[in-house]
C-alpha cells in the first residue's frame, strides 16, 4: 500500500504544530495529498435555521466554535505554505470530532491525531479521539504523543506482535513507514513472545516485511511487568521514533475490565503510535 491521502487533525491544541509538520513530513516523503480537517464541534443535525430561532447564547456559542476552527486552519495552511506541500486542502467542518473524523477518514489512507488527555482542546470536550477512530474509522491510525517534538519518522521503528487480525492490519498499514525507517524491529508478545514448532513469529514476520522492502529483524520480546510499559522501554531503550502494534487485540469487555496494552501505551506514549482494530 502506498499513502495518497493523509488526513490531520487541526485544532488550537498547544500540540497541533508539531502533529502538522509530521503530517507534512509525510506527505512529502510519500508526493501526498494532505487534508487538514478542524471540527466545530456542532452537531451536523444542528442547522442554520435551528440556531438562528433559538436562545442568542446558541448562536454566539456556534460563532465562537466556527471562529476557533477557523484560527486553527489559518495556522494549518501557514505551516503548509512555510513547508511548500504541492497538494492540500484545508477543510472547517460542522460536525462532532468524533464523528466528522471516522467519516472524513474513510476517503484516507492514513489518519493522523493527538494523544488524548493533558488539557488538549477539544470543542466537544471529547477524551478519546485516538480510541473512537481506531475502532470506527477501519483506517489506521497515527498517534502523536502531546509532549515532545516528534521529528520525522526516519529512525528505527518497533513492531509489537502478538498475531492477532489486529497487528497483522497495523503492520500492513504501517508498510510505507517503515520502508522509510532506518531499522525495524519485531517483538513478540502472549503466544508469539517465544518460539514454536512452527519457529519464531517475530523471524516469520521480519521475513515478510524483508520482501516488501522494510529492513527488519527479530527482537527478544519485553520481559516481566507490564507488556504495554515494557514496550515503551524498549522503544526508548533503542530510540524508536515509531511503535507499530494492533489495538484492543484482547476482547473489548476484558479491555474495559482490565486495563490492557493498548490503554497503557495511549496513556503513557512518549513516541508516535501507529494502532490498527
């Protein structure tokens, strides 16, 4: 698969500079077309005409919302004019973010948003936007981390398998990544963290990846603890600049009950995260 479409999410977040210029670092690398998109937050049922009838407050309150979205994509189409991107559009949109994002991604190969959490605005006030897409949008998904300046994504890059239907679409969507990646390395965790009669999933994984082009190899898989916390410290322990890995592989009620890797790592994440459901 190769990247065409990138969609970004603008909003007037502190962190929003830095997840453009890494969506235009990769549209670049990819001669991409690169979507800026900044949601009002106002329902798409709430029509001109409903606003206008009712209580002022609505309507200032409407005003206020389009007003934001509006500064936030002067600030998109300044760093894409700084940046010289061929292709782009930048799009203010009455909708939910949740859902106006799930609907614009559908027409994307890539999505790209922030980490939730640490006081990022939001219009609608929304916690969980990474987690919404990964399970509505079937496009993966690009997490920026909120602290940082994540730099382009050319360095080494961390695979966490575990063999599920969801790693395997992460890995597949994250295959123009890491042909970019200056090395690529698998872990394996639950049943793929040791070797089988079959052999070793992480070494059968690297091969595939070697035939499409990534330089990658088997790594030895987190030890003890937390998986989701083990794999942080390895990705930080090899200086990743990309960890890889499917979302929610357990089931989705075991997940809300006990935590799980993917909650850990969208909670503590230092690095960009590349999740697929």
């Amino acid at each position: 698969m190769n990247i065409k479409t990138l969609l970004v999410h603008v909003d007037t977040s502190p962190a929003a500079p830095d997840r453009i210029r890494l969506a235009l670092g990769l549209a670049q690398a990819a001669d991409a077309h690169l979507v800026g998109s900044a949601l009002t937050g106002i329902s798409r049922f709430v029509t001109p005409a409903m606003t206008a009838a009712g209580d002022t407050r609505l309507a200032e309150r409407c005003a206020d919302l389009r007003r934001d979205a509006s500064l936030a994509l002067q600030r998109f189409d300044a760093l894409v004019r700084a940046d010289g991107l061929a292709s782009s559009e930048a799009r203010l949109v009455d909708d939910d973010v949740d859902g106006g994002m799930a609907v614009q991604a559908r027409y994307c190969d890539l999505v790209i948003v922030g980490q939730s959490g640490g006081g990022a605005a939001a219009p609608d006030q929304r916690d969980d936007l990474p987690e919404y897409l990964l399970l509505t949008c079937a496009r993966p998904v690009l997490v920026v981390p909120r602290a940082g300046h994540p730099g382009p994504l050319g360095g080494p890059a961390l695979v966490a398998w575990d063999g599920s239907v969801e790693a395997t679409r992460a890995v597949t969507g994250a295959l123009p990544l890491l042909r970019a990646a200056a090395a690529t390395t698998v872990v394996g965790f639950g049943e793929c963290g040791a070797s089988s009669k079959d052999g070793d999933p992480c070494a059968h994984l690297a091969a595939w990846l070697g035939r499409h082009g990534v330089a990658a190899r088997a790594g030895h898989p987190p030890s003890g603890g937390d998986v989701g916390e083990a794999l942080l410290s390895t990705a930080a322990d090899m200086g990743a600049g990309l960890l890889v890995m499917g979302g929610y592989g357990h089931a989705r009620y075991r997940e809300l009950l006990l935590g799980g890797v993917t909650a850990t790592v969208l909670r503590a994440m230092t690095l960009p995260v590349l999740l697929a459901h």
